[in-house]
C-alpha cells in the first residue's frame, strides 16, 4: 500500500464573486489538514474568499469516450443561440 | 532549464509510417492545439516523458528551497527576511502544485519522492552550486529565476492541460522572484565598494551556471524533436539561451556590472550577443553528481524527509483513530 496521504481536491472561490473552481490538489489525512494545507499551497496571493477541498475518489467525472453521447447533441441546436434569430437593426436593445 | 534532460524514450520523432491509428489521433489532436486531459488515451511514451519532466521540475523547486533557505536568517533587514522567506514559501507551493500534476498521470508522490531520494530522478544543476554572500541571493532571483521564467513562459501552453494550468499559477507568482533580486542587487552596486564588489563577485559566478540551466545546446539534445512534436517543450534550449542572454545582457549593464566572459560581442546583424564557449564539462559534472553541493543537497533532503517521518506516521494513525470513533458513535 502506498505511504502517500489521501489526496484531495480544491476549489477557490476569489473575491470577484464568481463560483469555486478547481485549482489543484493536496495530500492530507483529514478534512481538517485538508483545508489547512489548502489555504497555505493555494491561497498566498489574497486569491480566496472561500475554499472547498473534496476527497478526489469522491469525485465522479465523466470518461472521455463517453463525449459525443454527452456533447454531441447540443451541437445541431442552433435555436439554443440569440445569433440564430434575426432582428431588424433598427429594433434597438435587443 | 529546471527539466534539463528528459528522457522521451526514443531516439527521435516518431514518423507516420510506425504510429498507430490511435498515435496519430494523439498527435493530431496536439497539431491543432487541443490540450490533452488525464483520463484521455496518452502514449505510453508521453505519459512517461511527461512524469518525468514535471517530477525533474518539482525536485528542482524543492531542492531550490535549499540555497536559499541558507540566508534566511541572515538578512540584512525585517524587509528582506519577509521577501526571502515569502520566496522560499512560494517554492515549496510550486513544488507542490507540479506534483500534483504529476500525480494527475497516475505518479504516486512517495514514488517520487523515493526517485529523487535515492539519486534517480535529477533535478536543475544549478541548485548545485552554494550561496556564499548574501549578493547571491540576488543573483539567484535575478538570473536563476528570470532563466526559469524564460522555459516556463512557454510552458503555459504546453499540451498537458495540467501542467500547463500549474505553470500558470507559477509564472504569475515568479516575476516577484526575479524584481526582488535585481532590486536587491540594485541597493548593492549603489552601496560601499565592499558591498559593489560583492555584487561582481555574484554574477561572475553565477553566470555560467545560469546559461548552463537551458541544457545541452541543441546538436547534443536528443530528445528536443520528440518534445517539440508533443508540444511539451515549446522552443529548443539554444532559442531560450540565446532570449535569455539577450535580455539579461543590458540588465547587467544597467547595473554597472561586467559579463565574466571575455569573448562576449553584440552582432549588430544578428541583433544578439555572442557569447563564448561554455563549459561543457562542468556542465555534465554537476549533472552527474560531482557538482560543488550535490552530495551536500541530497543529504539535506533526505535527513528532512527521514526526520519527518513520525509527524507523517502520527497524523495519519491520528486521523484513523478518529475515524474509528466516529464509526462506533
């Protein structure tokens, strides 16, 4: 069995109000180092407002081969776009 | 450069005739400029190449922490003892950020750790050289750092997405490294004789070492083609060299202080400085061990690891007894 630590996912939230988004990894033995060691690798520059770290075999993503069955049909859904509607120029704020 | 030497596996670029369906949707993929995730299909050589260039980069970091850990409490003032151990802090999380990248190809970090340990993984040679004045401090963030800055620019828009991502964190961090230690220089040229003379006394020795960070030039450099057409290395050693002198050449002037080579010239049609040969033999000795700290690093590193080891042991039994009780409650 390997001697490394559980690793860990982190996620930031900065100050500009924008969602936590991922920003690395850490190794820790508990939820508690977890958001300690967290804060001290990715948060020496001001850069959080808010941290969340997520035990990475928690994590369920989806397989890269899986794409096309994921993706592909949002892809021929043009109507989904504003570009798709056409609007005299000069209807204003629209 | 902090990866000097990373072995692809292979002697040159893999030609279309040999690769198979699936190698060349890889590289097709890397043509047109899509980054490459950790659960998408990799070579097996890539995944290789690429554990060992992020690893050599993490070692290089942490081993770094040691020159300059050795003046930390001998700063000349509050101001640059804050500076010099923000520096260090910063390495350590550089560190710390390219494993974890390394980890995201399936490298367990303890497996890395034993590599660099037991004298398998290299890290830069130019962490193989000592910090004897306090103007070596400057000379590292100003060459040592603007030398790295210089390879890990590029590497921003490397093919693995992340590495590049850790490279991007870094590079914003790095430009601090490299100000602080030309200011620091700066304040030196402009103080006493002693203090200028100590300032000289840095770049002459610092100088080479930081040319010889770029690695081998280009004709001994086997692997650059393999690096290149994966995008893992984005221009050769001798390109990034050539920017770096370049650069650091006027800088140096700036300062009132001389370049210690003899043959160097500015090439008014080139537009580039010439610079005479460097050492190669020094260059491969430090590389193999033989440098003026080699010994002296990886010592340092072990006995930190070894002694650390009951605080890694005790946190983890610590964290399971824990566990244990919630289970029961």
């Amino acid at each position: 069995m390997s001697k490394d630590w559980p690793l860990w996912e982190v996620f930031i939230r900065s100050k500009h109000g924008l969602s936590h988004k991922h920003v690395g990894s850490i190794h820790a033995t508990d939820a508690e180092m977890a958001m300690n060691n967290a804060r001290d690798v990715y948060t020496r520059r001001n850069e959080g407002a808010s941290i969340w770290v997520v035990p990475s075999v928690q994590i369920v993503s989806s397989a890269p081969g899986d794409k096309g069955m994921l993706f592909d049909p949002s892809e021929d859904k043009v109507y989904r776009h504003p570009t798709f509607y056409d609007v005299p120029s000069d209807v204003e704020n629209m | 450069m902090y990866s000097q030497f990373v072995d692809t596996g292979s002697d040159g670029q893999k030609g279309g005739q040999d690769a198979s369906e699936q190698e060349r949707a890889f590289q097709a993929r890397i043509d047109e400029g899509i980054s490459i995730e950790p659960k998408d299909w990799m070579p097996e050589k890539y995944r290789k190449t690429l554990v060992r260039q992020i690893s050599q980069h993490a070692h290089s970091e942490i081993v770094g922490m040691l020159p300059e850990g050795n003046w930390i409490t001998r700063a000349p003032s509050l101001r640059r003892k804050l500076i010099l151990l923000a520096k260090v802090q910063d390495e350590a999380g550089h560190g710390l950020y390219l494993y974890s990248a390394a980890e995201t190809l399936g490298a367990s970090r303890d497996d890395l750790l034993d590599a660099l340990h037991d004298g398998r993984a290299k890290y830069s040679s130019i962490f193989n050289y000592p910090t004897l004045t306090w103007a070596d401090i400057g000379a590292i963030g100003w060459l040592v750092d603007g030398a790295a800055i210089m390879n890990q620019v590029p590497l921003c828009r490397c093919s693995y997405g992340p590495y590049a991502r850790a490279m991007v964190r870094v590079c914003k961090e790095e430009s601090f490294h490299q100000r602080q230690g030309y200011e620091l220089l700066l304040e030196m040229v402009n103080g006493t004789e002693e203090q200028k003379a100590m300032a000289q006394d840095a770049l002459n020795r610092w100088w080479w070492p930081s040319l010889m960070m770029f690695g081998p030039a280009d004709g001994d450099s086997v692997h650059t083609q393999q690096s290149m057409a994966w995008k893992i290395k984005r221009h050769t050693n001798d390109e990034l060299r050539q920017r770096f002198i370049d650069q650091t050449v006027p800088q140096a002037h700036y300062l009132g202080l001389s370049i210690p080579d003899p043959d160097l010239r500015w090439n008014e049609e080139t537009g580039h400085y010439e610079i005479g040969e460097i050492d190669w033999d020094e260059f491969w000795n430090v590389v193999n061990g033989n440098g003026p700290c080699n010994r002296e690093r990886l010592a340092a590193r072990r006995t930190a690891y070894e002694d650390g080891a009951w605080v890694r042991e005790a946190a983890r039994a610590h964290a399971e007894k824990r566990q244990k009780r919630r289970a029961a409650a």
